[in-house]
C-alpha cells in the first residue's frame, strides 16, 4: 500500500517564509550598499579638498615666484597671522577650505630657494586631520 502525499495542509505558509527571507537578504544587500554610498561620498569630499590645496599651494607658489627678490617675506608659521604678502593668499585659501591651517617654509640656497608650502584641515568634527605637503625649488 503507498502511502499518501503530503496534503495541501502541512505545508501552508512555506511560500510567505520564502519571501521574509528574500526580503531580509534584500534589506542587507540594500544596507550594504547605503554604506557603500556614504564612504564614496566621504572619500570624493576629501579628494576634493585635496585639490583644493593643490590648487592653492601652486597658486601660492606662482606668486612666490614672481616675486622671488620678496621670497623670504613669505614664511610663516602654522597658526601664525600671515604677513602682508601673504594675507589675500591666506584668506583665499581659508574661503576654499574651511578651517585650514599653512605654513610656508622658505629655505635658502646656494642658487634659489626651497619653499615647502602645508596645508592642514579637518573634514569633519573628530575626523583625523589631513595634510598637504608641496615642496618647490624656486631658482
């Protein structure tokens, strides 16, 4: 005698379980990838802010250059009030990056200068601070 098939009955709900969890996978998948969104969000302001210091830094040293009888007029420390050659550079550059700290360090040499121009900044409250180092040799 065979036995009998399962009925209809014993195996209600099994299609309502399938979809709790393919709606839980999906709900992790779409987590992951809010997460995803916000670190590549994160890491295109930093970069951003990056080229920002670039473009300062260079601006900085173009100017430099032009005026190399003046160079050593240009030095300052961080947290310092910039002297009066450097003061529109300064509040430029703190208009394109909110709360940066600089200092210029002009070297003299046998032929020109070594100018090595650092910007700090902050991106956020509690975030690790990022630096930007450009090094030149004015001759």
């Amino acid at each position: 005698m065979k036995k009998p098939l399962r009925t209809t009955k014993q195996q209600q709900g099994v299609a309502l379980l399938e979809a709790l969890i393919a709606a839980v996978i999906l709900a992790i998948g779409l987590l992951g990838t809010v997460g995803l969104q916000a670190r590549s969000y994160a890491a295109i302001s930093d970069a951003g802010q990056r080229a920002e210091a670039t473009l300062a830094a260079e601006e900085l040293l173009g100017i430099m250059n032009n005026d190399q009888a003046n160079i050593a007029a240009y030095a300052v420390a961080e947290n310092a009030t910039p002297p009066a050659a450097l003061a529109p550079w300064a509040t430029k550059t703190n208009g394109r990056i909110p709360g940066a700290k600089y200092s210029v360090v002009v070297t003299p040499g046998a032929v020109g200068a070594r100018v090595d121009v650092t910007i700090r900044w902050t991106r956020r409250q509690g975030d690790q601070q990022n630096q930007h180092l450009v090094t030149s040799y004015i001759m």
